[in-house]
C-alpha cells in the first residue's frame, strides 16, 4: 500500500510559531479528510513535551533494565537516564 506523507515542517519564534501550527494542522487536517491513505509527519524538537502515564514510565524503565547493552548506551547518549524518573 502506497501513502501520500504529509508533513508540517515550520517554525517560527514566539507567538507567530502558534500561528503557523495552527495552520499546518488545519491545511494537514483538510488534506487528512479528503484523501485516502495519508501518513502525516511532524519535526519534533527538542522543546516538545509529551504526557507519560506513571504506569508507562516504570515500564520503560522495566524493559529498559532488561535491554541488551547496546541499547543501554544509546539511552544513556540520548538522554533517556537523565529525565528524572
């Protein structure tokens, strides 16, 4: 199966970077609505921020305790170790 990847690459500092969120949303969101099989992408930065569930959190750190060390050290390069959990 084909998909058609959409993505909202925009930034802009302070107020104005709402604004042109807000229009890539409702631009991707149309898009969305009218189209068939469409992947929409998104650049995360390092200043967005994500809800975790208590319960996903210990989780992660269950299977985390688990890995193999390869991954261990990729946590540890990216910062996983450092999120005060």
């Amino acid at each position: 199966m084909q998909f058609f990847v959409f993505a909202g690459y925009a930034y802009l500092d302070g107020a104005l970077h709402v604004q042109v969120s807000l229009a890539m949303d409702a631009i991707m969101g149309g898009v969305a609505k009218r189209r068939k099989n469409v992947a929409l992408a998104y650049l995360c930065s390092p200043t967005d921020v994500f809800v975790c569930q208590p319960d996903a959190a210990e989780a992660m750190k269950t299977n985390l305790k688990k890995a193999p060390l390869w991954q261990k050290i990729i946590a540890s390069l990216s910062g996983v170790y450092n999120l005060g959990m």
